[in-house]
C-alpha cells in the first residue's frame, strides 16, 4: 500500500483570484512506513504574494523568482504521485489549487492520477467533533512534537502530518497480515507446531490492565468500533 502525504503553500486563499501554488511538498509511506524518499519543489508563481499568506508561510517573492515554474516540474510530480493514494488535511484546498494548475496547462485533474485521496481534516473531525483540528491541536491531542513548525512549511507539515495519520488510524497496521500461502517447510513446521503440547501462561493483573487500557485507546480512536472490545463485551 502506497500513500503520499501531501502540502502546498500558495499566494493566497483563492484561485478564483488567479493564486498560485508556490510550494509542495510529498513524503511517500509504504505499508505505513516513511521510506525517505520526498518531493519538494519551490514554485515561481509568475504573480504578487497576498501579505496575508506570506506571514503564514514566510516565503517571499524574491526567493521565488529564480524557482521553476509548475509546468516545468508536472512531469516530476505526477511521476512521484502517480497510482499513490493521497493523503492531505484539508483536502478540498489542496486538490483544488493543483487542479487549478493542472487545467491551466491542459492537463487531467489530480483525480486521474491518484483516484483515492483522503482528507484527514475530515477524518479528525468525526474523532474529534466540536474540537479544534488545525495540525497543531492534533500534534497536541496526539503528542507528537511539532515545536520546529515556526511557519506552515509544506515539507515539515507533510511530515508532521504522516504522524499525525498514523496516530489516528492506529492498529490498522494489525490488521496487515500475510495472507500468501506458506512454502512446504514453513507449512511443515507450523504444522509440527500445532501439534505441541504448550503450556499456557496467563496474564496478570497489571498486564490485564495495560491490555484494558489499550482497548480503551482504541475505542475511542475508532469512536466505539473496536472489534476486540466488541468481541470481549460480547463474550
């Protein structure tokens, strides 16, 4: 499984007021793991910077006039993304800047490309309902360490925000279990295994309790779905 944890940073708020993108910034997970290989470009967006944005982002036009234009690094860009699923917070924004860009050199929207893209503002929303869910109250509900966001920078918000995802879809990795048959060896041994006579350990108390705690932090994470709590209530 491929995901692409996604930012950009723009000249302002809407492109129905011809913004621009000026930043993105990709980090690849597979399997929910950061392989280390990014994407970052820096865009020139050929027009003024709202004041109202850059004291957002930090990123001044003169910085930006010697960068690439987005034509000039699409191919880059949808070569990294291509066939990924997209993760962003707040979606809607991001999507619609890049399929402003796209449209402008005629090319397919960002859909085609990617066609499952999640938004993890809406995901933290239906965990977290009535509560702030900006990236920085989800680094704080979540303890993740964000004390190097001084400005929204697409590349530590992206990487900030494949923790935050992680923390918010925990154990979804248990539930990535192998389901290739065995080769013969392994299916022998397993089945030597099966045939052993194993003395059961049971838990204590204070592991009984961790394993409490643990359940609770899942149910509430997953907003009463938990399918081992489900299960142990059930009998």
């Amino acid at each position: 499984m491929r995901q692409i944890i996604l930012d950009t940073e723009t000249t302002g708020l809407e492109t129905s007021l011809g913004h621009r993108i000026i930043e993105i910034a990709a980090v690849e997970m597979l399997n929910r793991q950061l392989t280390g290989n990014h994407f970052h470009q820096y865009l020139n967006p050929g027009r003024e910077i709202d004041p109202g944005a850059q004291q957002v982002h930090g990123i001044s036009l003169d910085f930006l006039q010697d960068k690439p234009l987005f034509r000039d690094v699409v191919n880059d860009f949808l070569s990294y993304v291509d066939g990924g699923e997209l993760i962003i917070h707040n979606a809607p924004f991001d999507v619609g800047f890049l399929n402003y860009e796209l449209g402008m050199i005629g090319m397919e929207p960002i859909q085609h490309y990617c066609p499952v893209i999640t938004d993890t503002l809406k995901m933290a929303k239906q965990l977290r309902p009535g509560q702030k869910n900006n990236l920085d109250a989800l680094c704080r509900n979540y303890q993740i360490d964000n004390s190097r966001r001084t400005l929204h920078g697409a590349l530590v918000d992206t990487e900030l925000l494949a923790e935050v995802y992680l923390a918010m879809t925990r154990g979804q990795e248990s539930l990535m279990i192998e389901t290739a048959p065995l080769p013969k060896t392994r299916r022998m041994a397993h089945l030597q295994r099966e045939r052993l006579k194993l003395r059961v350990l049971h838990a204590g108390e204070a592991e009984l309790a961790a394993h409490a705690d643990y359940l609770e932090a899942l149910e509430k994470s997953s907003r009463g779905q938990c399918v081992w709590k489900l299960t142990t209530q059930g009998g």
